[in-house]
C-alpha cells in the first residue's frame, strides 16, 4: 500500500508521527489515508499495550467519541432520503418529551438546538474511569431524559440562534432513529452502515471489543507536574451506552477508511460491488455550514477547516482514554483516519492537519497550531536579573504564556501574557488597574531577553 504514496511523503508524515509520540506522550496511534478507490498508506506507530509492548496497527481497535457523530448524521440522511425523516421535523413529532416544540433535529445535529452541553458524557466517563463521581443519576436513558428535561431553565436562547455544542442532541438524534425504524439506535447503524460497507472491526458493543486480539490498552493522561511532564496509567474503556450515537463507536482506521470513502464517493459504497447507501443531497447536506465555530463552520457531524489552502472537512473525537480524527477532501481525493489510544493534549485534529499538509506537500510542523506551539515554547523557560537577585518562570499555558517574577523580597504570582505579535515576542500583562504591562523578548544572540517593568532577565 505504502508505494502509492512518494517515498519523502511517507518520510514526511511518519518523522511528524513519531516525533508527536515522543513529545507529546501518546502510547500508540494508528493512521489510514485512502483514495476514493483504496486504502493508499495505512501505518501503526508506538504500542497499543506497553505492559507487553504489542505494536500499535493499521488493524488495532480503539474508541472514536464523537468521530460517531457522523455516524448518527449519516443515519439521519439515510433515513431523509427515504423519505421516513426531514431534517426540519421538530422532535416532539417523534419522541414524547419535554423540550421545545420549535426544536428540529436540524437543531441536534448542528448544536444549534438553545442547549448548552449538559456534561452527560463526561460524567459519565468520569465515573467508568473511577476520576471523579458528578452524583447525577445516569443509569439509564430514562435518567439521561429526565437530567435534559431537568434544564429547560439552561436553554440559551431560541433554536438557531447560537451553536453550542451538546452530546445529549445527539442522544435524541439516536431515540429518535429508534422510534421510526423500530430497531435499537446501533443494531440500525450496524445493519445499514457498518455491515454494507464491510466495517467487520467496528462495533458499540464493549464485549466485542474485548474479543478482539488486536484492540488498544486506553491510557489515562494524569495532572502535569511543574516539568510538563504527566503520568500515564492503563484505565477501563468508557462504554457510552446511553450515548451512542454522541460517541460510542469502537474502530480501527482501516475501517474508517471504508467510511470515508463513503464520503469521497458521494454515498456509494466502493468496495466490490458498488451499492448507494444514502442520496447525494441529504449526504452533502451534512456538510452544509450552519454555524459558525472558533475551529470552523460546522454541519452534521462534521466540521470545514482551510489546511494549507484546501479544504478539509472532518471530525474530533475523545473519549479522555482514546482520541480520535476522520477527514476528508473531495478536492484532493482523500481522507484521513488517526486513533490514538490516549490524548496528546490537545484534539487530534491536529495531527490530522498535519498529516494532510504533508500529503499535499506542505510541512506539517508549519501548519498554525504546531507553529505557534514551537514559538511559545522557544520563549518558555527560567530568566534572572544581573547576578540572579531577580528570577522569572515563563510557562506555555492555554495557548499563550503565564508569568512569574520574585525575588528575596516576595516570591511573586502567576500572571497570564496576552500575545500583541507573537512572532516579534511582544506580550501584555493586564494589571489589577485595568492597564497593560508590556511585556517583550528580544533575542541577544542565541539566547532570549525579557523586558518586562524595570527589568532585564535572561533566559538560563
């Protein structure tokens, strides 16, 4: 497979892989590229289980999260195109329960419904990891109904008018599948999803997932110590049952591979005989941008990005333990499938931009998240005065810096830097008063100076 790809494209992407292992503390991960045809390069990195060192693989099973909410957008279309759903129906029309009659599933599918997320997924997980207990019944999807119908209060505003991304909209997406079909929400996704298309790897079901041989060990990121570093424990698989269809999909990438060239191919299935699961239009109205978010316009389960001047259209998942990412760009022929059986931090997203830059040529490490990462951390680090009577600690934190500066009189606080020009080291610290520290590193020679009030520190 991998001769389908240049040998310094392979090279490209599998240094980016490795080095995001080692630096960002993932167990193992495995990636997918396809065509609209076939799978074209497909590659496992680090270990699926480290106790025993069993590599990771194209063919190792791991949790998606909400990399299945196009799986429930999917069935939703499915289900338009035959005419038994409209994306405007409200869902009162099919499901007998407190939320507001104007709500469409339109609304669930794009977070646009007025609900705010409700932690229903994480308090779950968080209780299946054995980290933290909410207190909330959530035994049941009664419990999660009653817990929803609990919080008309929460509503932001009328549907429509603001996206706000909720788990729980996609619960009601799977009950109302359930209520029009007859069948549970995930024996019909099997049925008419992952069987047509030969996803034989892919399940809900947390007992298969334990038959195969070749599945993820899930890694818990522990708190970062002071050094940056974290921790890293084996943990219990988060089964969502009672949202499936929010993030309970379990996969290897080779066979997101097989749905992803679903999506390149319009709705017909490629592999052997050429059969059309869902319509043209309600598929690419999946893809429609409805909302506007921080990271893209989003859809139906899947969100547009511009990476290296083309367009990417995609999806994140996690479930803490196992971190995910599909996408695909019909202009480009391609799709991308990345598993990792822990959490680099950050949304895997971005390797998959990464992958996808170096796919079309670019350098991974220049697209904006990984660059901006590198610039920071050039800046990181500890500085002191003439003969050290002052220090300063400069960290990374949130997507900006923090600062700290003592000396033998007080030890000093923590104090978050807003970037003015990233790149020409020019920072502001808002003050108590309401105004604008400036804070500034200036490079003398190969090592950095801090600027900030009365004093010059250099960076140790």
């Amino acid at each position: 497979m991998s001769d389908a790809l240049e040998s310094t494209t392979i090279d490209r992407i599998d240094s980016f892989l490795r080095d995001r292992l080692h630096e960002d503390g993932l167990p193992g991960l495995s990636l997918a590229v396809t065509d609209g045809d076939e799978t074209v390069y497909a590659r496992g990195y680090g270990s699926r289980d480290l106790a025993s060192n069993e590599p990771a693989t194209p063919e190792t099973v791991y949790g998606i999260g909400s990399v299945s909410k196009s799986f429930a957008a999917l069935a939703t279309a499915q289900l338009v195109d035959d005419g038994t759903l409209d994306y405007d129906d409200h869902v009162t029309d099919h499901l007998e329960i407190d939320v507001p009659d104007d709500v469409t599933i339109h609304h669930l599918l794009s977070h646009t419904s007025g609900y705010p997320s409700l932690a229903v997924s994480e308090a779950l997980i968080a209780r299946q990891l054995e980290v933290g207990e909410a207190g909330v019944p959530l035994g049941s999807l009664a419990d999660v109904r009653a817990h929803l119908e609990g919080a008309r209060d929460e509503i932001a505003g009328d549907p429509g008018d603001r996206w706000m991304y909720c788990n729980t909209g996609y619960t009601l997406v799977g009950e109302v599948i359930e209520a029009v079909t007859g069948q549970s929400y995930t024996d019909y996704v099997t049925s008419e999803i992952l069987e047509p298309l030969g996803m034989d790897r892919s399940t809900y079901d947390g007992d298969v997932f334990e038959s195969f041989a070749d599945r993820m060990t899930p890694y818990f990121r522990g708190d970062e110590e002071d050094d940056g570093d974290a921790d890293i424990e084996p943990a219990a698989l988060p089964i969502r049952e009672q949202s499936a269809a929010a993030g309970g999909v379990l996969a290897p990438v080779t066979d997101l591979a097989k749905y992803l060239r679903l999506h390149l191919n319009e709705g017909v299935a490629a592999d052997g005989e050429e059969r059309r699961l869902v319509g043209t239009e309600p598929l690419e109205q999946c893809y429609g941008e409805y909302a506007e978010t921080p990271s893209g316009p989003y859809g139906y389960g899947w969100r547009t990005r511009e990476v290296a001047g083309r367009e990417l259209i995609g999806h994140g998942g996690s479930i803490v333990v196992s971190t995910a990412y599909a996408g695909f760009a019909p202009g480009e022929d391609l799709g991308i499938a990345l598993l990792a059986n822990g959490s680099p931090g950050y949304g895997l997203a971005e390797l998959g931009k990464g992958v996808f830059a170096a796919l079309v040529g670019e350098e991974p490490q220049e697209i904006p998240f990984f660059a901006r990462r590198r610039r920071l951390e050039e800046l990181a680090g500890e500085y002191e005065t003439y003969r050290g009577i002052k220090e300063a600690e400069v960290q990374v934190e949130g997507g900006t810096l923090r600062l700290r500066v003592g000396g033998p009189i007080e030890e000093g606080s923590w104090t978050p830097l807003v970037p003015v020009d990233l790149e020409a080291g020019e920072f502001y610290a808002p003050t108590m008063a309401g105004n604008r520290q400036p804070v500034t590193f200036e490079r003398d020679g190969d090592d950095p100076s801090l600027y900030v009030d009365r004093w010059r520190l250099h960076q140790q």
